[in-house]
C-alpha cells in the first residue's frame, strides 16, 4: 500500500481551499455526534414499534432488515452524489429527512408503513454514513495528523447520549413521539452549527463511473473493515443472548454486555488519535486486533458473568480503532479513484453487520453459540495478522 500521496483522485483539488483546522474539525465531529445519535434514537424505538404494530420476532426481524438494505443500497448513490453535489449538499438533504423520519418511526401504527420509513431511514443513514466519512477523509488528510479514531469517537459517543437521553425521557412517562422529537431536533440544531464548514465539495470523479468493485488493496481493506463490522454486528446482536443463556444473568441485566463494548470503544476512539500518532497505525491494528481476540475467547470461555464483561469490554476497546484507520487507509490507496473507492469499502463494511448476527444465528443453529464466537475470533486474528501489511 503507497504510504504517499495519491497522485490522482485522493489528492484535493486545486481550486478548493484546505479543509483543515478546528472549524472544519469540530464540524466533522457533530456529523458523526448527529449519525450516533439518530441511530440511539431508532433503537430506542424498536420495542414500542413492535407493540404498535403487532409483529412477532419473526416478523419483525424481516422489517428490520428493510432498514439494513437500504443502507447498503443507498451508500454507492451517497458517494455519486457527493462527487457531483459536494458532501455539504448530501449531508444536509440526508441529514434532513434521517431527523424527520423520527418522529414518522414514532407513530406508525402497520407493518408496511413501518417498512417503507425503514427502507428510507436506512438509505439516508447510509447515504449520511458513507459521505460523512468522505468529509473525514479529506479533513484528515488536509489536516496532516491522525483525526479519523476521534471523529467515529464521536459517533459511539453519539449512541452512548443517544440511548441514555431517550430511555431518560422516556422514564418519566414522556411518550415516545415526544421524546425522539427532541433527539431529531437536537440533530437539526447539530447540522445548522456544522453547515458553515461541511465541504461543499468532494473528492474529483476523473470521469470514471459513479460505482465500482472493490479491487487490489480497497478489496483487501474492504474485508478487513466487514470482518471487524461483523464483529460489532455480533456485539450488539448476540452478546445478552449469550450472556442470559451461558451465565444465565436475568433480561434486564443482559444489556450489560453490549454496555461494556460500547463503553470501551467510545474511551479507545476518543484516545484514539494520540494512541495512533505514537504507536502507528500498524500496531494499532494488530494491537487491537489481538486484544479482540483475547477478549471474544474470555467472554466465551470465562467462567463467570464479571469475566465475560471484562471480555466484552476487551473486545470494543481493541476494535475501537481499526475501523478509522482502515478509513484513513483508503483514503490514502491509489489502485482506485476515491470516488468510488471509500463508498466500495464503507458498503462492503456494513454489509458486515447485516451478515454477522445472521451468520452466527446459523452456525449457533448447527453447533453452538460458543463455536460461533470462536469462529469470529479467528476472523478477527485474520485481521491483526493483516496490520503488518498495511503501509499508511
């Protein structure tokens, strides 16, 4: 992988001033605080949509899914239009109805309408997804030092204020419109103060198409980024499952699991950037990659509920900085226009958590829970082994 600048599309265009600097920094961060936050804000909702709908869990894993594809459908799109439009023009749009589609979550009252806002919460959570990260590319870049751990940090730290604001509301008998209404406002209020210096512009098309498959070294980071999104997948999904059936903690303490990673990934992310510029992004992934897989055995294997969640734990903070870096990575590869290249790789990274949970489901189904988490530590050791070849 070419450690120096791209001599094409990654390089900014001339005509464009740099995008560096604590403005454009800080706007970049409250893109990311915005995305956390509205995904906090749906998952929130999850329960009170099944009761208004009336759907089993069957059912309603099916409609779920409708927000997962149209993500992965809309993040290719997100990308063409940034090269056209500039990231400014998408995110607001994107950012707009994503803040909108809250309160339509709240009060849907079928099953098909509670799909079809899905499918479009999930395309401008996409299109949001994959631009945002352009923008953090080119502020990164532009900026000469490591950003890219502490921008994500802002968005775990987003789904962190996210579920605590609205279970909070909620807790005091507010009804659940009211309650996302304020997050989607407070996303509205977050947009205004970053639209100044998100970048009306993105990086040049060179005149190549508006999608491509990944190749060469964005194929190589593209499975690097779907295994560890994966692995988050398999966090989020399956971790209070594990937890209530291996070491049979009881359904409201199950969620201690999840807390525990996402808790140490937000503290990995935000110490990310100076973690980065002293120890490199090579170690970083390797490093982290290995305290992962120490940490998917011992919530496995550990003999105790506390040992699980100290496994659980291990698991977020060694992963907390791959993901930015494999960003960072891209957005430095020349194999590939950044065009195309950073929304190949950003799909093919979510695509992971659509395919984790459902892959573990079906392993767990024919062996057991545990073979199927062993399996997703060896996946995870695939990509430390990966971080001696990364060059950036």
């Amino acid at each position: 992988m070419n450690a120096s600048p791209p001599a094409h599309s990654s390089v900014r265009s001339s005509s464009h001033p740099l995008a560096a600097g604590r403005p454009y920094e800080n706007a970049t961060r409250m893109i990311f605080l915005l995305s956390g936050l509205a995904v906090a804000a749906w998952a929130s909702l999850v329960p009170s949509a099944k009761a208004a709908t009336g759907v089993n869990e069957a059912q309603l894993g099916l409609v779920l899914l409708c927000l997962g594809i149209g993500s992965i459908l809309a993040m290719p799109v997100g990308g063409a239009l940034a090269t056209r439009f500039g990231c400014r023009a998408v995110l607001g749009i994107s950012g707009l109805v994503l803040c909108g589609c809250l309160p339509v979550l709240a009060v849907v009252s079928s099953v098909a309408a509670l799909a079809a806002t899905l499918f479009v919460f999930g395309a401008m959570l996409g299109t949001f997804d994959c631009v945002m990260n352009i923008q953090a590319v080119i502020v990164e870049r532009d900026s000469n030092r490591p950003l890219m751990s502490g921008f994500h940090g802002f968005y775990s730290l987003g789904g962190l204020l996210g579920a605590a604001a609205t279970s909070s509301i909620m807790e005091l008998g507010v009804s659940p419109l009211p309650s996302v209404t304020m997050i989607g406002a407070l996303g509205l209020l977050l947009m205004l103060a970053s639209w100044r210096h998100m970048l009306p512009w993105s990086n040049p098309s060179e005149g190549g198409p508006a999608f491509a498959l990944p190749r060469g070294i964005v194929l190589f980071l593209g499975v690097l980024c779907f295994t560890v999104f994966l692995v988050e997948g398999s966090m989020m999904d399956w971790s209070a499952v594990f937890l209530t059936e291996r070491h049979g903690m009881s359904l409201a303490q199950a969620g201690y699991g999840f807390a525990a990673f996402s808790l140490a990934m937000t503290f990995g992310r935000l110490t990310g950037d100076r973690i980065v510029a002293r120890a490199g992004r090579q170690r970083v992934v390797m490093v982290g990659g290995t305290l992962a897989v120490l940490g998917i055995l011992l919530a496995t294997w550990g003999a105790s509920w506390p040992l699980a969640l100290v496994g659980y734990a291990l698991v977020g903070l060694g992963s907390s900085n791959i993901v930015p870096v494999l960003f960072t990575a891209v957005g430095r590869q020349t194999s590939m226009p950044q065009s195309v290249a950073l929304p190949a790789m950003t799909t093919m990274g979510y695509a992971g958590v659509l395919a984790g949970p459902a892959g573990i489901g079906f392993i767990a189904h024919h062996t057991s829970l545990g073979a199927a988490f062993v399996l997703v530590a060896a996946m995870m050791a695939g990509v430390a082994i990966s971080g001696k070849y990364l060059k950036v």
